[in-house]
C-alpha cells in the first residue's frame, strides 16, 4: 500500500542553522503516527515539513505525488493542518472560524453550501464547542480556543490530518475526547499524525516515531521493546514504562530515583 506521506529528507535549515539531519519516514495510510521526543528534537519542524510547510533539501510526497507537485487547493483538500499556538482571527466568531476549514472546497467567493455548513456543525458537535458558535475566538479561554481550531481542522474532511501539540491548553477529559475523535478518524480511514508531550496519550497510537537532535532514533509499534528502549534513551532514562490494565504507561522516576511504580515483568 502506498504510505500517506513518504519523507526522503537530507536537512532542513532554519534561518541558516541546521534543524533536521537525514530522515527517511513513511505513514502508514489510515493510521496513526504520534511524534515524541525532548525539547528542541524538531518535532514540530518535521512536521511542517511533512506538511509542505517547511522548505527541506529533500522530497516529501503525499499519496505518492511530490507534495510541491499539488495544487494548492487540491493539496488543501487532502491534508488538513492544525498549527500550535495559531493567532490571529480573534474578532472572527468560532463559527466563521471552523468554515475557514471548507474554503478548499468552494469556488472562489462562493457562499457556503449546505454541505459546508453541516460539515462545520459536525466538527464544532466533535470537539464540543457548537455552544459557543457565536462568540468570538478572542473570547475564548485557551481550551476553548483549541476546541475550535480543531474543528476547523476536522472541517475540512481531508484524508490526511497533521496535528501539532493538538492537545495544548485542553484538560484531561477533553484529552480523552480528542482521543476518541482521533480513533474515529482512524477508523473511518484517515490517516493521524501528531506532535505530543503527553506520553501517555501518544502510547495509544498505532506507531510511535521518537527523535532526538534533529534525527528519527526509531519508529515503531508503542507496545515494542525497541520503541520502550529508544524512549528511555531520549529522555535520559528518567522514565519507566509500565503496563497498567493492557495499556503502556510512561512514568517519572521520583526524586531519590526510584520508579514511582514496581516495574512489569517484560
């Protein structure tokens, strides 16, 4: 099967200082990939690179086609973006916001169709925040705000969805909701991909891609030794991972060193 996006990346540079060394990465379609790592790894650089965000000495192909090959809007159509800490539109209301995502699908200053208009009450009934539709995003609290960008995201119906610190500002419960979209997502076919710092959340994807010093260190299923070890070895071995109701689970050690749990038997 084709992957969803297909990475061949020599460097990337930003402002003239190398950020991203050799990278070759595959997406499987249809499923998820989260992206973890310490600060300053290039996650998020990696990211909008796969996006066609970031200029690279490389190639990145989406569904098999060199992504600079796309046209715009058909490239917008098949990949949906969701930036961390996006600014601007403040005085635009929440709704207006979500059917930004529709515009790759309308005809220049074309009014929004019914179709457009239901995809958006899906997106805002997702992610929890068609209440607040005629607020303003200024308005919001930082959660809310997310709640909404996301749901421009999802608006736009693409086949690839790239998510960057999608789950900055929500609390735990809304965590668990932007789970259970991402599982639907994934069940309905669409291919996940995203930057996190929750460890825990990011062990529930269907692959793991864990990088240190600009560079992917391993790839691989969350529940794999390999991908345990990898962790264990970007983050100083100040972590354990531990097995709780059939689920991995990464834990600090304590301050004196000790895990904060017995260790599983592996």
């Amino acid at each position: 099967m084709t992957p969803a996006l297909d990475a061949t990346i020599r460097s990337v540079s930003l402002q003239g200082c190398p950020v991203l060394g050799a990278i070759g990465l595959q997406l499987r379609a249809g499923a998820w990939t989260a992206i973890v790592g310490p600060n300053g790894a290039g996650k998020s650089t990696l990211l909008r690179t796969l996006a066609g965000l970031q200029a690279c000495d490389g190639e990145v192909r989406l569904h098999g086609r060199p992504i600079l090959q796309w046209p715009a809007k058909a490239r917008s159509r098949e990949l949906a973006w969701l930036g961390q800490n996006e600014s601007g539109a403040d005085d635009l209301r929440a709704h207006d916001v979500v059917m930004l995502g529709r515009l790759p699908h309308q005809a220049w200053l074309a009014a929004p169709s019914a179709g457009d208009r239901a995809a958006v009450e899906q997106a805002m009934r997702r992610t929890q925040c068609w209440a607040w539709r005629e607020r303003t995003l200024g308005s919001l609290s930082g959660g809310e705000r997310q709640r909404v960008l996301l749901a421009r995201a999802l608006a736009v119906q693409a086949p690839v969805l790239l998510m960057d610190e999608p789950l900055a500002h929500l609390d735990p419960p809304h965590q668990a909701d932007w789970l259970d979209v991402v599982h639907a997502l994934v069940a309905g076919g669409v291919t996940v991909a995203s930057v996190l710092h929750e460890l825990n959340v990011a062990l529930q994807a269907d692959a793991l891609v864990v990088m240190a010093q600009g560079r992917v260190v391993h790839h691989g299923a969350p529940d794999d030794r390999a991908t345990h070890a990898a962790l264990q070895r970007v983050f100083e071995h100040r972590l354990r991972l531990h097995s709780l109701d059939g689920q991995w689970i990464a834990l600090p050690h304590t301050a004196h060193g000790a895990p904060m749990l017995s260790e599983t038997t592996r």
